[in-house]
C-alpha cells in the first residue's frame, strides 16, 4: 500500500508512568465506500503497558477535517471524532491497524492516537497522520457501440427540436 503522509516517528515518555504514544503512525489509502465516502486504513506501531515492554490496555484514535492551530494539541483532541471498536492493544512492537470508514473523499483528515494501560496511565499524543482527499483521476471509458438504429436511420432529425422523428 501507498503511504500518503506521516510526520515524523517519536514515542512519548508520560511523567513517570513509562507508557509511551503508539510509534509511527501513519495513513495507508482506502477503497471507495460510495461515491461521496472514502474509507482509510490507519496504522501504528503498539507500544508497551511500561515503556517499550508488555502490553497496553486501550487506544483511543481521533480525527478532525481540521489541523492543530499551534501547540493546543488537548483542545484539537477534545473536539475531535472518536473512532469506535478500536482492536485491543497488542505486544510492544507489534503492527496494528484500524479502517476508518465513512470519510468524506474531498476532504482532509488529521488522526492522533493515545494509548492507555490499565491504571489508566494515558500516553503523550501520537504524531499527526493526514488523509489528503481522494481525486477521481480515472475517465469515464470510451463508447464503443455507438448506433443510429435501421427504422431512425431512414426519416431526417428535426433541428433544434428534442423530439425524436416519428
């Protein structure tokens, strides 16, 4: 799959509680849903229930059509869609994924993710991943059975009349 965008790699240390952010995440591009909605498949790297070690308990994925205005990152995420039936984390260090379906394909979407264990000690904030729109590049296919029919063919078009001849 294609990678549209990821900013850069980093994991989070939280004060003290040695849970990091999910490594790495990033947008891969989707199939189209219908003709006006878009899915995508985001994907990360889990991190640990302490540090880079065991196994965290939640993740929570946001996305907004709006980007972070400055550093106000809580006030973004607070206004942001959650995604629901997020998988349960697995081991640190495994590839997780999750598809998020109903996006509108003409517009642009910015994804965080946190993860928590079972204290719930939350993780820093992932990185940004974005979504850019989907652009139809693809023609429509040429005809290729163009006809006038054997009884049409005989009696003259009107001009300038939507009528067919009769």
């Amino acid at each position: 799959m294609e990678l549209i965008s990821t900013l850069a790699r980093r994991a989070l240390l939280v004060g003290g509680a040695g849970l990091i952010a999910a490594i790495g995440l990033l947008v891969l591009p989707g199939r189209a849903v219908a003709q006006a909605t878009d899915t995508t498949t985001v994907e990360w790297t889990a991190p640990g229930d302490d540090g880079n070690s065991g196994t965290a308990t939640t993740y929570q994925l946001r996305y907004r059509t709006t980007a972070i205005s400055g550093t106000d990152t809580l006030s973004w995420w607070n206004a942001a869609t959650s995604v629901a039936n997020l998988p349960a984390p697995r081991v640190a260090g495994s590839t997780e994924s999750m598809v998020v379906r109903g996006l509108n394909r003409t517009l642009t979407y910015y994804f965080i993710l946190r993860t928590a264990d079972e204290v719930p000690n939350w993780s820093g904030f992932s990185n940004i991943a974005i979504k850019l729109p989907s652009v139809d590049g693809t023609p429509p296919a040429a005809i290729t059975d163009l006809a006038v029919p054997a009884q049409a063919a005989s009696q003259p078009a009107r001009v300038g009349s939507n009528t067919p001849p009769r």
